[in-house]
C-alpha cells in the first residue's frame, strides 16, 4: 500500500506539473508569439492612417 500511496501521488503531481507546464508554456509562447505581432502589425497601420485622416479632416474643416 505505501508503494501503491508513493507511485499514485507521484504520478498526480507529475500529471498536473505537465498539464501546468504546458498551459504556461502554450500561454506564454501564444502571448509572446502572435499577440505582439498580431498588435505589431495591426498598430502600424491605424497609427499612420490616423495622422493622415486628422490633417485631411483638419485643412477640409477649416476651409
């Protein structure tokens, strides 16, 4: 039985280390990876079409 306690409660917190370990893992690389460059790239764009549309909006305006 102490053999059988040891093993079970080995292989519970080697389970849960790898399920911890992956989804740290899968958050980190999914935050790290294709968020920053998903906002990179997307933050590019709006910000350069942003200072276009305020002049062009501005000199329409005010004429």
């Amino acid at each position: 039985m102490s053999v059988h306690d040891g093993q079970g409660s080995e292989t519970l917190r080697h389970n849960v280390g790898a399920d911890r370990r992956e989804v740290v893992g899968r958050v980190r690389r999914s935050k790290n990876g294709p968020e920053p460059s998903a906002r990179g790239n997307f933050t590019p764009p709006p910000r350069g079409a942003a200072p276009t549309h305020v002049p062009a909006a501005e000199p329409a305006a005010a004429p």
